[in-house]
C-alpha cells in the first residue's frame, strides 16, 4: 500500500516515530503527519530539518493541537485542563504537544521573517560554551547579527531555507557535533551568565543569517 500511495497522510504511533518516518524517506513518499514536538530533537528527525527534507507544517507550533475523544469523561478525570484537555463549545477535546511534519511545500516556507531589532550586547547574552548569542523570542532575532544564535524550538515553523541556515542542536548529544562544550551543570547544553548567575534556556536551535 505504501509503495502505491502518492501521499501519506496520518498520525503514526510516537513510539515508532523514527522508524516511520524513516520508511517515508526510504520509499521517497511525499507525507503529512504528526508527531510529538519533542521528535525535533530525534538525531534522526533533526538531520531531517537540516538538510531540508523535512519541516513543520502550517500550524504554528504554538497553536494547539486538539482531538475528539470517545471517552471525555476519563480524559477529564485523568488529565489537567489547559494542558491534558480544553472545552471548546462545551465539548471537551484531548490536548498533546504534538505538530504536523511535512516534505510537502507550502506557501509560508518561503515567506521571509522581518527582522526589526538591532545588536546590543546588554540584550543578547554569549553562551559561555559554544561561540554564539542567545535570541529569546524568534521575533528578537537581531537584524545585523551575522553569526551564530540559539533560537526557540518555535523558529521551526517560521524557517525559510533561503534566508537561514541550520546548524545544529543546542543540547545533548547532537550539541557535541557542533562543538558545544560541557556547561556548569556538566551538560553539553548551551549556557550563558547574566548578572553572574548561570542560566540554562530550554532548548535551543543553532542557526544563522544567509549572507545575502
């Protein structure tokens, strides 16, 4: 069937991510599917985004992802409003941090993201293990910065190829291929120090500006 198929669109079990979408690009399928966002950080998955054969889909990565569910009162029970489910015209729907994946082009991966602020020292601190500056929002990202920065997992879903470059991990073991050195903690997580105190950002992307 999957070698039949034109375009694979489903929602494959998380536990068989990696191993799914490996048999997408094996059989070069065209997909759309979803997966839990912590599969971008997946050595597997993540090479995938750097070499631009994979990439999030429309929905921002900060919009929910809602299911119907056949058993709305257990997921009441079990899970926490807000983050486990939401009531949306007074029916309930399970929540999960999940995201499309896609190889399908779309009109908003070639929109470019307009960059407005400027370079100042005092706004974007140095990782003290790894030669780059943390941007903490993704509409931060300085205008006339040209080299390496660690940006939020949701850059993901405002990437164009064109107008920048992947360059890797910010943490764990895919940091060590970039050249992140262990941080106070004894982690290869990128890290900096503000007002002497060490900080650690939750996962960070690395990349950089396309000189034009």
């Amino acid at each position: 069937m999957l070698k039949q198929a034109d375009i694979v669109v489903t929602n494959p079990p998380f536990s068989l991510f990696r191993e799914y979408v490996a048999q997408l690009v094996k059989f070069d399928k065209k997909f759309l599917i979803i997966g839990n966002k912590n599969a971008i950080h997946y050595k597997e998955i993540f090479s995938l985004f750097k070499e631009d054969k994979i990439w999030v889909g429309a929905t921002p990565m900060g919009t929910d992802m809602l299911f119907q569910t056949p058993n709305a009162e257990y997921v009441v029970a079990s899970k926490q409003a807000g983050s486990g489910y939401r009531v949306v015209d007074g029916k309930v729907f399970a929540r999960a941090p999940s995201v499309w994946f896609t190889n399908l082009d779309i009109k908003k991966r070639h929109e470019e993201l307009i960059l407005y602020r400027n370079y100042a020292p005092e706004d974007y601190p140095r990782y003290e293990n790894f030669d780059a500056i943390d941007v903490g929002k993704v509409s931060d990202i300085p205008e006339d910065w040209n080299g390496m920065m660690g940006v939020p997992d949701t850059f993901l879903d405002k990437y164009n190829p064109d107008q920048f470059e992947i360059v890797g991990l910010g943490c764990g073991d895919l940091a060590k291929q970039i050249g992140v050195s262990k941080n106070y903690r004894g982690r290869t997580d990128v890290a900096f120090k503000v007002n002497g105190v060490d900080k650690c950002p939750y996962s960070r992307i690395i990349i950089r500006r396309r000189r034009k």
